[in-house]
C-alpha cells in the first residue's frame, strides 16, 4: 500500500511539471506565479509561507529560480526520486522543442526565408532584454552603493574582464560595502585569490568537454536572470572559441524566448550548433546539473540563509554585477540587430507593449517573425 502510494505520488509531480514546462511561457517571473497557482491554490501542497520561504532560498544561489522552484518542491512532495523526476519533468519540454529548433536551424536558416524571420526577431530579442535589463535593475540597483558596483561591472565587462571574476567580486564588494565582518578587514588579500581559483585550470583541447565544462560553469553561477547566460556566451563561445557568430547568439536568445520553460533551453541550441545532437544532450545536461546540486545542498539551510546579512550582502552585489553584464552584451549585441528604421521601430513597438501591456514575450517573438517574412516578401530580401 505505501509503495502504491510513492509511486502515485512520484507519477502525480512528475504530470504536473511535464504539464508546466510545457506551458510556462513568459520568462522566470511567469513560470513562478504558474508553479504557484498549482502548487499553492488549486492543490495546497504548500502553505504560502512555506512557498515563499523557497523562493527567498532560490534567490540566494546561484541557478535559474524557477527550475530550482520545480526541483525543490518535487523534493518536498515526492523524496530524492521526485527530486529527480520533477527536475527532468520540468526541463524535458523545453529541450525538445529547443532541440527540434536547432534542427530546423540548421536545416533551413541559412535560406533567405528562414533569414527573413530572424530579421523580424532580432529586434524583438533585444526588447526583451532591454526591459530584462530595467526590471532586474530596479530590484537590485537599490542606492549609491549598488549604482557603484554596477557601474564599475559594466566598465569592466566592456573592458573583458571575465565575468565570473565580475560576478564574484562584485558579490564580495556587497559583504564589504553591506555587512563588512571584522576578518575580511583584516585579510582583504582573499578578495584577489578566492574569484582566480576556479579560472586558473586550463582547458582541455576536446570540444565536447569543453563545452560541458563551459555549461557547468554557467549552471553554476548563474545569479539573478538566465539573461546573464549569455554574458557568459558572448565571453567565451562567441569570443573566446569562435563557435558561435554574434548573429547566432541573437538567433539563440530568440530560441530561449520562443520555447516553455527555462531560458536556459538555449544551452541545447547552442550546444547542437556546436557539437550536434551529442553537443545538445551535454549543453543542457552541463547547464542544468548545478541545480540538482544546490537545491539538494541548500534545502536543510533555508532558514539559515534567509537569516544571513552575509548572504543577503553578496546576492546585492552579484545581482547588481547581473545587470550590468546582461547591458554589456546588449551594446554588442545591439548593432548586429538594429539594422535599419524597420528593425528600429520593431524595437520600440516590443518595448512599447512589453512595457505598457506586458505582452507574453512569446507572441511578441512570433509577431516578429511574421513580419520579418513579410517584409521578404515585399523587397525580396
């Protein structure tokens, strides 16, 4: 009977986030009030506290909140198996469709059609970041201090600096400047070896382990928005290997915001533009693994962390670091898609309706690729 029992249980949080990731267009803040409406409203699995007190946790690591929110709850709901199941549940869509879009990528976007939507898209993609980039800024840029930070983040991600050392240091900026605890006082010199440590090993020369070394990064210090992932892409894939073309990382952000689930979908896009099908499976893999990780470290010590000025401190900082990286690459960014009036007024008409109307961003994408076909059709370019 109580076997019956888990496995009904494991069955029942597995549907419901197959269900969700399969609908949950929108972005974070979307995905979030969706898990919240099932989870809280209709099927009173958590009280809101309890709810909330998940959220603060997520807010405090690294990794994209709503997966984490998935993962935790399935945790709660259903034990380690669910912790496993509801995870995978929750990504599985957004890997298919992401993985079916690479495929047609691939196949046909380098004919003038497939050219024409993507002109159409481009603009929208940098609406959506743009209004990313404000929202996130007015949560985190709170006073002087955190207007510092984020100004010296943006300098020195313009300047190359690597942005893991951007987001560590920035983080222990907001211990210094929020909560400075008498022993960092007295030995500052951590704040010059404890960001270089994770980026002094070389890497290794395949490209499948690089790529998943890369993803794991990413998956692992990925604070605030799945938008800074592309801080890091722009930095290494795009830079750094050659692998990818500006262009190409535009054309995997609008993949992110035409499929459910995580922005961090595109890491399959742009694992299989990298590597093929195998690339795709270690990109998400890589990317998504961090999660499992962290909420399986930090469920016992939610409390804790919602308790900690420390904690609190560093997330100012690091989240303050997050904007100014995600504006850093849409200055790049910027100029491969603003093209001409045409791409400029899509731009504004996208700001204009996810600012005043809060449009779902995925209708948005695909009003963008209609008229991108249309204006094809018209000059035949």
């Amino acid at each position: 009977m109580a076997e019956t029992r888990r496995w009904h249980t494991l069955l029942e949080v597995s549907s419901l986030f197959l269900k969700l990731g399969t609908i949950s267009f929108g972005g974070p803040a979307a995905h979030i009030s969706l898990i919240e409406q099932e989870i809280v409203q209709r099927r009173k699995w958590l009280s809101r506290e309890h709810f909330l007190d998940l959220l603060a946790a997520t807010n405090l690591v690294p990794g994209p909140n709503a997966t984490e929110m998935a993962i935790h709850i399935s945790f709660i709901r259903a034990g380690w198996p669910g912790l496993v199941v509801g995870g995978i549940a929750f990504i599985l869509p957004s890997f298919l469709i992401s993985l079916v879009l690479s495929w047609a990528y691939v196949r046909f976007g380098t004919l003038p059609q497939g050219s024409a939507l993507f002109y159409g898209i481009n603009p929208v993609v940098i609406a959506i970041i743009l209004v990313a980039i404000y929202r996130l800024g007015k949560t985190a840029i709170k006073d002087k201090k955190a207007v510092v930070v984020g100004v010296v983040a943006f300098v020195a991600a313009l300047l190359g600096v690597n942005e893991v050392l951007v987001l560590l240091v920035a983080g222990l900026a907001g211990i210094f400047l929020y909560t400075p605890p008498n022993w960092l006082r007295w030995k500052p010199t951590l704040t010059v070896f404890l960001p270089a440590l994770p980026l002094a090993a070389p890497w290794p020369d395949d490209r499948l382990v690089k790529l998943g070394l890369f993803f794991l990064k990413v998956g692992s210090l990925l604070f605030g928005s799945g938008m800074v992932l592309f801080a890091f892409i722009q930095r290494d894939v795009v830079t750094r290997y050659g692998w990818l073309t500006q262009q190409q990382l535009i054309d995997a952000i609008a993949v992110g915001q035409m499929t459910p689930g995580p922005v961090l979908s595109s890491a399959t896009f742009i694992g299989y533009l990298v590597a093929g099908w195998v690339g795709a499976a270690v990109a998400t893999v890589a990317v998504f693994l961090p999660s499992f990780v962290i909420v399986t470290l930090t469920g016992p010590l939610i409390q804790r962390l919602r308790g900690s000025p420390v904690a609190q401190a560093f997330l100012q900082g690091v989240n303050t670091a997050v904007v100014a990286l995600i504006l850093a690459v849409s200055v790049a960014l910027f100029r491969s898609a603003i093209v001409d009036v045409w791409t400029a007024l899509i731009m504004g008409v996208g700001l204009a309706l996810l600012l005043r109307y809060r449009v779902d961003t995925i209708w948005l994408v695909v009003s963008g690729a209609a008229f991108g076909y249309v204006h094809y059709l018209m000059v035949g370019r």
